[in-house]
C-alpha cells in the first residue's frame, strides 16, 4: 500500500491480501482492526479482508483522508461514524461499537467535529 494523497488521480487502493490482492475506494473501508502482525479491514459491502500489513502501516497509508486511529488496535473512517457516546464508543454504520482510549478521545473529538 503507498500512502495516499487528496491529489491522487485514481481513487483506488490495493489491498495485499493472503489470497491476493483487492482495489478497493478507500470510502468503501469502514474500519481496520489490528490481528496480530495482519489487519482484518471491514468494508460497506459486510466483507472484511485480512492484508498482511500491520495496522501502523495501514494507517500511514490512510493518514492523509478521513481516518484516526482511536484505539492502539482500531483505525476507523470518520465518514462512517454513526454516533459517539459518554462511555468513550463510537458506533460504525455497519452498527460495530468500538472502543475510543482515553489518551486518543482529545485529537478524536477535534478531528470529529471538523468533518
């Protein structure tokens, strides 16, 4: 995965996975949970893919569009936040809850309200 730009032409990004290797729009990426030395990426169409990065690279890849890191193992896509609550979760649009740490909530909460 290269790290992508607003500028890039080709909306597209590969995914290596186990199997192969999947294009997807990064829009279409919900959120990325860490597995290990692998992450499982969740996407809008009820699939998830298991790609052989860890979820540091994946996120560097990702860090210049819509998504955060909120949890030490949990990269998330800000267009698809459902809702945020008081005990520190925000609800995916697929209706995944995840865990916001504590030391993330202050740069979560200012990137969410600037979307």
């Amino acid at each position: 995965m290269k790290k992508l730009t607003k500028t890039d032409s080709y909306p597209k990004i590969a995914l290596h996975a186990i199997d192969g290797w999947l294009f997807v729009h990064a829009e279409e990426i919900l959120y990325a949970i860490a597995d290990g030395n692998y992450t499982r990426i969740h996407l809008t169409n009820n699939r998830s893919v298991r790609v052989l990065k860890k979820l540091k690279a994946v996120s560097e890849c990702l860090s210049t569009m819509h998504f955060i890191r909120i949890h030490r193992s949990h990269l998330i896509n800000l267009k698809h936040i459902q809702a945020y609550t008081e005990t520190e979760t925000v609800t995916m649009s697929n209706g995944r809850c995840l865990a916001v740490a504590r030391h993330r909530k202050a740069t979560f909460l200012e990137k969410f309200t600037h979307i």
